[in-house]
C-alpha cells in the first residue's frame, strides 16, 4: 500500500474547484495503485466536492482531526471539546474584534456579524446563527478569523489561557483553530494507521500551514508548496509550486517519476 495525503485549502486547491489538471493527476496516482485521502479543517459538505473530484479511496481526516470519515462520508470516528472549555473559550473571544466559526456535527454556528464565515459557508453547508456565548450542542472545533497582525497577540493570549487544555494553532494566514487537547492531523493518522495490518509502504504528505505540521512529521515524504508557512518550508522533503499553479499535478508528476524515492534531499524544490 502507497499512500498519499493532501490538505485541501492552500494545497490542493484554492476555493472550491479542484482544477483540471490535479484531477487527471490524481487519476493517474490511483491507476499507478496509490491510494489517496485528504486532511483538512472542513467539515464533510465543505470537503465532499474535493474528496470526489480527487476520487480518495481511503477515510479522509476532517476537523482537523476531529472526525474520520469513510470516502462517503459515514464517521468512523469523532473527537469533541468539552462544553465548559468551549463555553469559556466563546466568553473570552467574543468581544474581540475577530469573526469565530463553531464546528458543529455538520453545520457551522457563527454571529449575523461574521460576514466572511457567512459568505464561506453560504454554498456548502448549513449556518446557524448564535446570539450569545452559550453551547448548546456538540462541538468539534472553534475557529477564529481575524486580521493577520494581530494573528500573533490572539495566538500568544489563547496559549496562556488555554494551552493547558487545547490545542491552540494557526490553520492559515488569519486562522486560529482551538480543539481539544492532543486533536490535530497527525494524531488522527496514527489512529487510521493503527487500523492497518501494516503500515503503507511509503506515504506521501501536502500541506501549506502550521495545523499541516503533525501530519507532515509522519509522512515518509512531505511536500509544501512554495508560499508555505515557513515552518513547513523549513522541514518538507519537497517544495511545490503553489496551488493556483497546480502544485499536487507536479507532486504527483514527481511521486510517478523514475527519480522518485524516499531517501532524496530535504528541500527540493519543484518548480
């Protein structure tokens, strides 16, 4: 077994239409034997377009660990925060000047004043408006957009509060995810990995930011793309054009190449 792993924004695609052009590369990746999941902070409906359009043959990580699904979306696993800590996480960003997305099973909560959630989420998936801080059912993750310079203060005052019982960690360039502690991309892996009679012969893994981190560490290979965060510049086997220019195409491209192997150079670059 061969596996290979993409997140989705950033890496595989940037909004909601996979090109062409990693379509038919992915195509390719399954005809070779591959097999392909994505990991990624969406819920089911917002990643359903992409599963499909890749063809994924194995559970895809969603939540950012937070829930494993089967190609079709059935959970085979879930991992919720408890309702004190978000409650009391919801108390203490809710005046701060950020918009904030509540995970739900399947459906996203957030305030009529959070326009850029609602304007996300308006075609893939159910919105429920919240009025006040209160939980009233599940929730895998709470997650915060806000402008990227004060990105590092809201990091930094979230770890101090919380960072005994959450995991506090940026999912992009103004996104700052808060899960229960232990919940991230990595550990969802080692939960399907587990399951196997054996661990894949080699896997290949994508991503862009810090949430990627765990689940590149685990990865035989770990491809970024070019405009990466930097952390994961710093430690991917491979650098990728970035996703508006195809990046998975050229991944793949490689990972079906004569001159692929594990062992090559950290931080060759693709381009």
């Amino acid at each position: 077994m061969k596996l290979f792993i993409t997140d989705i924004d950033d890496t595989l695609s940037v909004g909601e239409v996979v090109s062409e052009e990693v379509m038919n590369a992915c195509a390719r990746l399954r005809s070779a034997g591959w097999d392909l999941m994505v990991a990624t902070g969406r819920t089911y409906s917002a990643a359903r377009r992409h599963m499909e359009a890749i063809g994924v043959t194995r559970p895809s990580i969603l939540y950012n660990g937070g829930r494993i699904v089967e190609p079709g979306g059935r959970p085979l696993y879930s991992r919720l925060m408890d309702r004190d800590l978000a409650r009391r996480v919801l108390e203490y960003v809710w005046t701060l000047p950020l918009e904030l997305q509540i995970s739900g099973d399947e459906h996203i909560g957030c305030r009529e004043k959070d326009a850029e959630t609602r304007r996300f989420f308006a075609g893939v998936g159910p919105i429920r408006l919240v009025t006040e801080p209160v939980v009233t059912e599940p929730v895998f993750r709470i997650c915060l957009w806000m402008d990227s310079e004060i990105m590092p203060e809201v990091e930094r005052d979230l770890r101090e509060r919380f960072g005994h019982e959450a995991e506090v960690c940026p999912g992009g360039t103004q996104f700052m995810d808060i899960q229960p502690l232990g919940t991230s991309k990595g550990t969802a892996l080692d939960r399907l990995l587990a399951e196997l009679p054996s661990r894949p012969e080699v896997i290949v893994a994508a991503g862009d930011h810090r949430n990627d981190l765990e689940l590149l560490r685990r990865a035989d290979i770990a491809a970024s793309p070019v405009n990466a965060h930097e952390t994961l510049l710093r430690e991917a086997d491979l650098v990728i054009p970035r996703a508006t220019e195809h990046g998975i195409s050229t991944l793949i491209d490689h990972i079906l190449s004569p001159d692929f192997s594990v062992g090559g150079a950290t931080g060759q670059r693709l381009l």
